[in-house]
C-alpha cells in the first residue's frame, strides 16, 4: 500500500491546475555609493572621492549578511572595480556565477548585477536620449540594466535596474525635469516589455532619487489596474522603519530605493521575508541601505 503514495502524488501533481513551488530565492538592490576601492589616482572623473579600503569591506560585509541569490547594484565603478567587486564576493564564497555591468554615458556611476543563477537574456540599453538640441544630445546617464534570470528551470525573471538622476543641478537643466524624463523612458521601457508579453515576471529596482508620490514615482507605476502598472512592495526594516538613503548635506532620512513587481511575479512575493536590511555598520559602507524581497517561484514538476 505505502508504494500507492507516490504514485498517488504524482498524478495529482500532473492534474491542470496543480503548482507545486519552487525554492525561494532573495533579490536585493543596493547602492553601494561610488563604489571604487581600486588604486586610481585622485579620484573619480567627476572629482569625488574615491571609496575608502575599509568602506568597500564594510559593502562586502553587508552583502555577505544578507547573502542575496541575486544582487542589483548601483553606484558600481568602472570595470576595473566591478572585477574586483567580483572577486570579493567569490572569495566571501557568496557563489555568484553570472554577471552583468552597463557602460552608461556617466563615467563613474554604473549599474551592474551579480546572481547565484545563470543569466539567460541580456537586454541592457545604453543610448538612450532624452533630449537633444543643436548643441547637446542629453542620454539617461546610467542607462538601463535589463537581465533574464533563471532561478528554476522553466522559471524566469526579467530584471530591470535603474539609477535615476540625482538632486544636484548639473549644467544641462534641472534635475527634477531630467528626472522626470528619465523615469518617462522607463515607463515606456516597461510597457514595451509587458504588451509584448503580459505574463512576463518583471522586477525593476533602483535608486529614483525622489519620494513616493512625486511625479518621477508615479510615472514608473503607471496606472493602476493596467496590464502594464507595476507594484512598489511596501517595504520595512525590522523595527519599522522605511527610510534607506541618508544624505549627510542636508541631515535628511529618506526612501528613495525601491522594487516594483509586474502582476505577474507579485503572487511570488514572500513579504514576511521582504523589507529593507538593518545593519549597525550600515553607514560605514554606505548612505544606502539595501532594500530585499524574497520570492517563492513556481515550479513545473
């Protein structure tokens, strides 16, 4: 009788409808704040100051305690820093086998991603102009980090990463208005991703530079109810608090980090496993605190 069982299992596995889960597996965003630990003389292009030896340890130890399966960065260094960052984690024995680093008009700041899963798709855009004029041809100046990984076979997840313009007016405009269409791209990016494939599991996360309900937030959710809107996951540290930026000049805690969730992927989100890390060397590694959600995939069996 007891051999019945697993043949009894089997065919209700088999029946339609039936799901039967995968294991989980955790994404974090994290913007490890110019992130350049590698001998280079002075500092960055842009004049500021390289990350300290002790800084970049103390980043590599944030990510070691959390131990994410798939990691978005911002704030990565050249390529030269994104090897050595690589190198960190393998010798931290985080076991990230696959990679991706975009090479964005902003010759400092790169996003970049490392993941414990193979890496199936690679979609990062670069040129992408948001205004152009006789004498300037203004592009989004991180670009986008566009991946498909595949943390269970036949299960897939396009991620998309984004590092939005800062609050520091530059020469070319205001900040707010560059912004704003920075985000409008990504919006349209988005849209584009989801009417050509509805049931895509689609995660974007970044530092937008803004607070929820500001015009660059609304832009990136779209409208509610529409195929193509995306979720923010409402997320906390342990003792409740939301902020993860803090930006020194202004003595100001704010959230500025997010992850948005397509409707497909949102019924994947483990939100008791979900929140934004609390670390008491947070400050020593950045003005960023890693934001984290854990999803529970589906799996064919």
């Amino acid at each position: 009788m007891p051999r019945l069982l697993p043949l009894c299992l089997s065919a209700l596995l088999l029946l339609p409808g039936a799901v039967v889960w995968g294991r989980d597996f955790l994404f974090a965003g994290y913007n490890i704040e110019n992130y350049a630990p590698v001998a280079v003389e002075g500092a960055t292009k842009s004049g500021r100051p390289l990350k300290s030896a002790k800084a970049a340890e103390a980043v590599a130890q944030v990510v070691r305690e959390l131990s994410p399966d798939i990691l978005g960065v911002c704030e990565m260094g050249a390529r030269v820093q994104f090897d050595e960052f690589r190198a960190r984690m393998e010798a931290a024995g985080m076991g990230y086998v696959d990679a991706e680093w975009v090479d964005g008009p902003d010759p400092d700041r790169h996003l970049a991603l490392f993941s414990r899963f193979p890496i199936v798709a690679r979609q990062s855009v670069v040129d992408l102009p948001i205004a152009e004029s006789r004498d300037i041809r203004q592009k989004v100046r991180r670009g986008f980090l566009d991946v498909t990984v595949e943390p269970e076979p036949g299960f897939r997840v396009r991620i998309v990463g984004v590092h939005l313009k800062s609050k520091l007016a530059t020469p070319e405009g205001s900040a707010e208005v560059e912004r704003r269409q920075e985000a409008h791209l990504l919006r349209l990016y988005v849209e584009a991703i989801l009417s050509a494939n509805p049931e895509t599991n689609l995660l974007v996360f970044g530092d937008l530079n803004d607070t929820k309900g500001q015009p660059a937030l609304q832009e990136i959710t779209g409208t509610r109810g529409s195929a193509s809107a995306l979720a923010e996951l409402r997320l906390a540290d342990g003792v409740g608090d939301r902020w993860t930026h803090y930006w020194k000049a202004e003595d100001l805690y704010s959230r500025i980090d997010y992850l948005f969730v397509s409707r497909a992927l949102a019924p994947a989100v483990v939100s008791k496993d979900s929140g934004v890390y609390r670390t008491p060397n947070w400050n020593q590694a950045s003005d960023h605190r890693p934001v984290f959600a854990t999803f529970h995939p589906p799996a064919t069996p």
